[in-house]
C-alpha cells in the first residue's frame, strides 16, 4: 500500500474519532439506513457463527456453574452472551445488526445448545441491551460509552429477573450484591473486550465504509 493511501486512511480515521466525540455522523450517515447490503449480512453471518462457536461451550460451563449455592460464579461468564453484538455494532455501526448477529448465533446453536430454538430467544434478549442506547437515539450517534449503558443495565436487570429461578431472596445480602457485581463487571468487562475486538477488525479493513 502505497504512503499516501495510509494517510487517507489515518485521516478517515481520524475524522470517524472526531465525529463520535462531538456526536455527529457523516451526511450519507443521517439517517439509519435500514437495508442490509450483501457484505453487511457476510460480516454479521461470519459474526453470528464465532459468537456461536463461542457460546456453544459457555452455554454448558455456565450451567453447569449456575447450579448450587456457589451460582455467582457462572455470572462470570454472562458478558460473553453480550460480545458478538457489541462487536458487530461497534464495528458495522448500522440499526438491528447486534440483533441479526445474535439471531445467527442463536440458530447455529440450536443442534448444540441443549436448550433447542430456546438459545435463539436468549440470545436475542441480551443482544436487546446492546442495540436499546441506540434506539433511543435513532442510530444517529455511535459513541463508546453508549456500548457500557446497554452492559450496565443488562448487568442490573439480569440478577432482578432471575431473582426467583437463583432464589436470591433466601440469600445473604453479601450473596445479592456478590451476584449483581459479578453480573455486572462481566458484562461490562465483556463489553470492553468487543470494543477492542470491532477496533482491531476496523482497523484491519473489516466493515470498513467507503
């Protein structure tokens, strides 16, 4: 590659971070562009089936870890659930691919899961919280902290829904907080690691816009 299509490319770059920052999106960007490409729906089906590749064995270690009065540790694992949509939204930046990569994962997990098309809802229910931020804001703005509101508040809501099937109430105090601090930390540690992941991938080539 020769130096001056370097430094288009580290200028582009450069453009996309100023953007984030001040909020704003480039003109063809304006409105959310709901179609899905060919190339878009390769990346997202390539995603889908790593995040399924991935999860087929968390799916298992985790319930295997839930089980009993130590049921904490299998939260350890919880971000992973919220990783190939944080990576496909950080990375594609377009609406519903978080949700198209995790409706993908879920159906290539189905023959393996143990849990049946049960994976495929769960899947989307977690991919829910990385694609709500930007609903709210009509995927108008893409900033990095948008991706740690969805992890935080899927960290807090998790531990209230399943409160009843981990029987929290019949546990200590130490016990609930223990449970939300782990469910939290790991998605929001999970989260990070997405956004790291989608760099790498952008900085590589992968999803790159022209």
């Amino acid at each position: 590659m020769s130096a001056g299509a370097n430094a288009s490319d580290a200028a582009e770059a450069n453009r996309d971070d100023a953007r984030e920052e001040v909020g704003t999106v480039p003109a063809a960007d304006a409105r959310p562009p709901f179609r899905f490409p060919t190339a878009l729906l390769l990346t997202c089906a390539a995603l889908g089936v790593a995040g399924a590749v991935l999860l087929v064995p968390a799916n298992w270690l985790s319930t295997v870890l839930t089980v009993g009065p130590l049921s904490f540790i299998g939260m350890a694992l919880a971000g992973l659930w919220l990783l190939p949509s944080v990576v496909a939204l950080r990375l594609l930046r377009r609406p519903l691919v978080g949700l198209l990569v995790a409706l993908i994962a879920g159906l290539v997990m189905v023959p393996f899961s143990g849990y049946g098309f049960t994976s495929v809802l769960t899947n989307l229910w977690w991919a829910a919280f990385t694609e709500l931020p930007f609903l709210f804001v009509i995927w108008r703005y893409w900033g990095t902290w948008m991706h740690y509101l969805g992890a935080v508040a899927i960290g807090v809501i998790y531990p209230i829904s399943a409160w009843a099937w981990f029987d929290l109430g019949s546990l200590g105090l130490w016990y609930q907080v223990l449970f939300f601090t782990v469910t939290i930390a790991s998605c929001v540690g999970a989260t990070a690691l997405g956004i790291r992941i989608a760099d790498r991938l952008r900085t590589a080539g992968v999803g790159h816009r022209r």
